[in-house]
C-alpha cells in the first residue's frame, strides 16, 4: 500500500513537472497562428550583410534562430572552384542578444536569439564564402566581394520604399533587381522598409521577399517614418525594435545615442556614402553633414535620407533639409542624393546658381525620388515648379510605377538608371567629372 502510495505521488510530481514544462514551452514558443517562414528554429534565418568597418577588409553579418541557439559562430574562407576551400575557414564566435518579440503588443510573445559577427583581416578585392549556425546546423556557404583598396568600378542598387504588402508585391521588384544587375557590390534601402516598425511579421516577409539576395548583397539600410511607431499607446514613438538587432551597423559615438545605427557613413572605394536619419535631431546631424563632407576627398559623394529634399508628392516638404542641408550639398561638391518617402519618382539637377538666377554655370547635384513598393502617389506638379526659386530643375518624373535603380561608378562617369519592376530601362543620366577642378556636366 506504502509503494502504491509512494509511487502515486512522484507520478503527479513527474506529472506536474511535464505540465509545467509545456506552460513554459507554450509561452516562450508562441508561435500560434504563423507562417512557417516566421518561425525561428535552430536553423539561422534572415542573414543579412551589413558594412561595419573598412569594405576592403571587414564585412559584418547578422542572422536569427530561436531561442535554444545559445552559442552561435561564423565561418568564412577565400571561395575557391571546389568544395576544399572550406578546410581553411577562420571560425568567428559571434555576439548574441535576446530579443523579445513581445515587446511590441501585436507580435506573438516568444524569445529570439540575434546573432552577430564581423569578419576582419580580409583580402582587398577577393571573393569570399562563409557560412553561420551552431557548429551543428549550418546555412549554405554565401560568397561576397570585398571592396578595392584604390578606386575601382562599381555598381550598386537603390530601392525606394519596400513598406507595403512587402511579400506579394516587392518580391518581384527586388528579384528583377537581382537579375539585371547580380554583382552589385551593395544595395541601399532609403527608409520605409516596412509600414508598421515593430511589427514582425512584416519584418519576416521583407527577409522573405529577398531572400538569399540579403545574405550576398552588402546592405546600407536607411531608416524612414514608418520605422518608428509607439510599443504602446502611452509611449513615445521609437525605432524599430528589430532595427539594431537584426542590422549590424557603424555607431558614430559623436552622435546622440538615439542616432545610433542610423545615421553613419561609408567609405567605398572612393566613394562616400553618407547615410541620414530625416525624422529627427536635424540640427544636430547638419554639423555632422559638414564635418564628413568638409573632411572628404572622395571622388564622389553619395548622400542618402528618407524624406526628399526636392519633394515631388502633392503636400510634402521637407524645408528643413532644403534650406540647411542642400548649402551644404552645394558647397562640398555632393555628386548624387536618394530619397524616397514621396512613392512617386523624380529625377531633377540642382544647378550652381549665378547672381543672375536666370543663368546658372556648372552642374552640381543630382535628386532623385523613388518608391519600390505597390503605395503610389500623385505627383504634385505646382510644388515641383515652386522648387525653381532653389535652382532645382525637374528631369524626369513618373507616378504609378514601382522601380529600381542601378547606378555604375567607372573612370570619370557615374551612370545612373532607373528601372521598371518589368526590367525595363525608364530613366537614365550620366554624370561625367573632371577630378582635377572637379567640373561636372549631366549627360
């Protein structure tokens, strides 16, 4: 009777024990209700590279697993024509972080882990693989290019915003991107990447949607309006909860610490990249702009933001920016600026202006506007005429239309062209400098 007894009772130990266990799987693990492309598992999922550093010699890379993955590494090795290469890949122990994917109300509760590594010491203008997991569940090897040490050709691809319906209807776009122009050294995503910032599932189908593109293409990703929203009704807005987990980025420690991973440049083979946050602190990142531009001998400078400095949807405008940041662009020679916001396209110059407003000499900069995802509006064609009195010219304008741009740096030309979700080439303009006096003209 005692034994019968006894073993009763470790059976509702052992049972209670089980029922506290899955309560515990069952709140760490909801996962009720989402797609199987959603789900972390042990398997790494959305990989995608970043620049951290030099690109001729660093390259990071960031990747997600469930929560069980409580040490993750990297591997990478000079890509070679067999699979031999891989005996001499350098392991990495990558940095890993908690992310809760509740903290936002509409997520489903549950734990991810974030993973992190930065590859270091690498060969200038060498194909590289790697590969990232636990040692025991791997991803495939991914091969990149790292950057010249000199200046060098190059082609890179610039989305407008992705944001909506991402996995039906930017999938194609980035994909056609892919086809037309597969060795592009990086890709620039000019803010909005999706509508509602904290919400995961949307986050999951932006990954989903490039798929292993994000893992071999370099990605500068730029953050927009709607990568910022409240958690909660009562709090302020903020950025994504996503954004520094999943995006390995440069931290310019000069800058408020609400600007971290979101406002940083790159140096790319004499190119510079100056990537903005236009939602806030404006005043304190125009000293910022000048100090990278007045400090830069770049052959030619890139700046990219979300919101348009020459804004061609009816009732946008970003003054701040055109009376501000554009002095500076003029001054310090900046060759090409991206934005997007707008979901219109525009491509217009902005003239060095004479005294006589009438006349104008050298060309200065190029604007461009663009949207990648189905969200279209209307252009505002008043607005775009209100622009002259800054000596900005229109080009070319559309609406209606869902683009990509690929634009090559070579010798003495930047070549730029934007192209429909089709494939098919709508824009063009060809940049031409004399790096000497550092004279310009727009073809």
């Amino acid at each position: 009777m005692k034994k019968n007894l006894f073993i009763s009772f470790f059976t509702v130990i052992y049972c209670l024990n089980i029922f506290s266990q899955k309560s515990n799987d069952s709140h760490n693990h909801n996962h009720v209700g989402l797609h199987h492309w959603e789900i972390p598992s042990k398997d790494p999922d959305r990989i995608i590279l970043t620049f951290n550093g030099d690109p001729s010699s660093k390259r990071a890379v960031t990747w997600r697993t469930d929560s069980t993955v409580k040490k993750s590494v990297a591997q990478i090795a000079l890509a070679g024509v067999n699979s031999r290469f891989s005996k001499n890949a350098i392991t990495y122990t990558a940095s890993t972080e908690k992310f809760d994917v509740g903290l936002y109300k509409s997520n489903n509760s549950y734990m991810v882990n974030y993973h992190s590594v930065t590859f270091e010491k690498l060969e200038p203008n060498s194909l590289y693989a790697y590969r990232v997991g636990d040692g025991t569940n791997w991803s495939e090897w991914i091969q990149f290019l790292t950057a010249n040490n000199d200046y060098s050709p190059t082609q890179f691809v610039y989305f407008g915003d992705a944001q909506n319906d991402v996995l039906s209807h930017w999938s194609r776009v980035i994909r056609m991107a892919y086809q037309t122009a597969p060795n592009a050294s990086f890709v620039i995503h000019a803010g909005d990447l999706v509508d509602t910032a904290h919400k995961d599932y949307e986050w999951a189908q932006w990954f989903k949607a490039g798929g292993f593109i994000h893992s071999q293409w370099t990605a500068i990703p730029v953050v927009g309006n709607h990568e910022f929203q409240r958690t909660n009704k009562s709090s302020p807005k903020k950025l994504s909860i996503q954004w520094r987990p999943q995006f390995t980025l440069p931290v310019e420690k000069s800058l408020n610490s609400k600007l971290h991973e979101t406002v940083y440049t790159v140096n790319y083979q004499d190119v510079l990249i100056l990537v903005l946050n236009s939602t806030d602190f404006l005043e304190e990142q125009t000293e910022y702009i000048k100090d990278k531009l007045s400090n830069s001998a770049a052959k030619w400078k890139i700046v990219t933001c979300h919101h348009s400095i020459f804004s061609p949807a009816k009732g946008r405008d970003f003054e701040y920016a055109r009376k501000h940041w554009k002095p500076l662009f003029d001054q310090y020679g900046v060759d090409l600026v991206l934005n997007g916001h707008d979901h219109t396209y525009a491509r217009g110059h902005v003239p060095v202006i004479t005294a006589d407003l009438n006349k104008s000499a050298n060309f200065n900069t190029l604007y461009v506007t663009s949207v990648s995802g189905p969200k279209q509006y209307k252009l505002g064609l008043e607005q775009i005429k209100s622009f002259k009195a800054d000596g900005y010219q229109a080009d070319k304008l559309g609406e209606q239309t869902q683009f990509f741009q690929v634009i090559s740096i070579e010798n003495d030309q930047l070549i730029y062209k934007a192209y429909t979700v089709l494939g098919q080439e709508y824009d063009k303009a060809v940049i031409i400098k004399d790096f000497l006096t550092g004279t310009k003209t727009l073809k």
